[in-house]
C-alpha cells in the first residue's frame, strides 16, 4: 500500500520504507531533478534569455507553482509564530539560494563551465565540516572515505570533458567557490533551521525570497542588453523555463529540504551528486555531447561513494515530524 508521509502534493509514495529510506530517495530525487538544468538552461540561453532573468524566473515559478498546487493537505504555520532565530535562518537559506544562482550562473561566464562544477561541487566537504563543528555529525571512516570517492569520481566526470580551449579566471574561480560556500549554507542552516515549518511551506517562502533579490539584479543587468524580454516570443524558451521552475526549482528544493531534513546534509550532498551525472547523461543525450569511459569510471565513483554514504547511524531511522 502506497502512503505519503507529508500528504502533499510534492511527496513521493513510501511503499514501505522507513524515513531514513525515503530521505535517501528525496536526496537522489533533487539531484536529478536539479541536473536537469544544464540542458534546459541552454534551450533558454539559445533563445536570447539572460542567465539573470533564467535564475529570477526559475525562482519565480518555482513558488508559484508550490503556492498554487503542492501542499494544501500539509499543515502550515504563521511566521509571525516563529522565533526570531527561526525566522533569520529562514531569511538567511532564501539569501543563499538567491547568491547561489547568480554566483554560479556569472561563473559560467567567467569561466570553462567543467572547471566551475570541480569548484563547485566541493561543498559536500563544507557540509561535512560544518556539520561536524555544529556537532550534529561524525565524520567515521566510512562516511569520510565516501566522501573522498565520490568527489574523485565527481572530478573524473567533470575534468574528462575538459577541452583543450578551457579557460581559467580568478573571478571564475571566486564565483565557483562563493556558490559552493551559498549552496553549504543552504543545506547547513536549513537543517535544523526551522523545523516547525513544513518543507513545501518552507521552500515557498525561500524561493519567493530569492526571487526578489535576484529580479533586483536581472532587470538592470539584462534589462541594458536587451536579454530581458528578448526571448518572449520563443516558445522553446517558455517550455524550458515553466520546466526549469516545475521541476528544476520548486519540486527539486522541496525534495532537497525533506531529504536533508531525514538523512542530514554530509549524505544528502553526496547523494545530490546525482546532479552533475544527470546533466552529463542529459546533455549526451538532448545536446549530442560526447559520454564515454571517463564518464562511466567517475559515475562509478560516485555512486559507491553515495552508498557508502547512505549508512544510517541508529538514530536516523526514527521518524521525521509530520508534514517535514
């Protein structure tokens, strides 16, 4: 029989399984979800979309969408209920998300995008770190060795397909490291951050945040190259960016916000490895990118890293609140 934890509409069947099982789903679940960007970021670019107006528009969309058709059989809570701590980690995650995306978008143009996403795809190693100095996780030997394998696997992937035209910049490199470091921020502070608030009602609330600030630099920065409305009358454009908000913002957020809130953010940023290798199988597939044996070995890599991650410690299998 199937059953729903949280009973809304972004919740995925239990068929069964304990909460430390479904987190695990939810952690692998954004992660594809999330590489499905790339592609469809790329779809928007070619259409004469800004990479400022895809990041405002991917938020935008992302809340409206939980605003208007996820979680109305979730409870919901009064901000105003809130304590001030809890209510500043909820400001500080939207803060987060908003300098993830455009820090991460300014690198793609600053610099070779592979070597943006072997920056990038560090912050498993913040998470753990500031997991640990909170002391909410041990770094055990098990868990530090999937680290180490999914990151080698993850840099096997990413460096393969770097050409012999890459281009490295200190700004690039800067952005790259500010994304990780929003994107360990994101994962730590919304923990344990404001548990009282169910997921979806809790990802509304950051994407409509982040909205704000980031339009506040889209209209000025692709209102002056004329890459703000340039790609209205593209239809390939709106499919790409209702899917990029759908999927690739509001469903794959609250799923990141379940998964790190039953398995803890060191697995689950293993785990959201998934991202990178789905938008490298994406990308061969869709975009008729080369995948070859590079891609195969660091998929490898990555994936017994996540199970090696995905070993519950015996408190982990308790069950999450309702409505988380």
């Amino acid at each position: 029989m199937h059953r729903s934890i949280s009973g809304d509409g972004a919740a995925l069947p239990a068929v069964g399984l304990s909460t430390y099982e479904m987190g695990v789903l939810y952690a692998v679940g954004a992660g594809v979800a999330l590489g499905t960007l790339g592609p469809v970021s790329n779809i928007a670019y070619a259409a004469g979309m800004g990479s400022p107006t895809f990041a405002a528009l991917r938020a935008t969309i992302g809340a409206l969408v939980l605003l208007a058709f996820a979680g109305r059989a979730e409870r919901r809570v009064s901000l105003r209920d809130l304590s001030r701590r809890e209510q500043w980690t909820l400001a500080l995650t939207a803060a987060a998300q908003a300098c993830l995306s455009l820090a991460l978008f300014a690198a793609y143009g600053a610099m070779t995008v592979a070597l943006v996403l072997a920056v990038y795809f560090s912050y498993p190693v913040l998470v753990a770190g500031a997991s640990i100095a909170l002391g909410r996780e041990r770094l055990t030997p098990v868990r530090a060795a999937a680290l180490v394998i999914a990151l080698a696997g993850l840099l096997v992937v990413v460096l393969g397909r770097m050409g012999p035209d890459a281009r490295l910049s200190p700004a690039g490199l800067v952005l790259a490291a500010i994304a990780a470091c929003c994107q360990a921020t994101y994962l730590v502070a919304s923990r344990k951050g404001f548990t009282r608030v169910p997921s979806t009602q809790a990802v509304t609330v950051i994407l409509a945040g982040a909205a704000i600030a980031v339009w506040a630099v889209a209209i000025p920065v692709d209102g002056l190259s004329g890459r703000l409305t340039a790609w209205v009358s593209e239809p390939t454009a709106w499919l790409a960016i209702l899917f990029a908000g759908a999927v690739g913002a509001g469903l794959a957020k609250v799923w990141l916000l379940k998964g790190v809130r039953r398995v803890g953010g060191t697995r689950s940023s293993v785990l959201m490895l998934a991202e990178p290798l789905t938008g490298v199988l994406l990308a061969a597939l869709l975009l008729g990118q080369p995948f070859g044996l590079p891609e195969l070995i660091g998929g490898a890599g990555v994936l017994i890293g996540a199970i090696l991650a995905q070993r519950p410690a015996a408190a982990t299998v308790a069950r999450a609140p309702a409505g988380a």
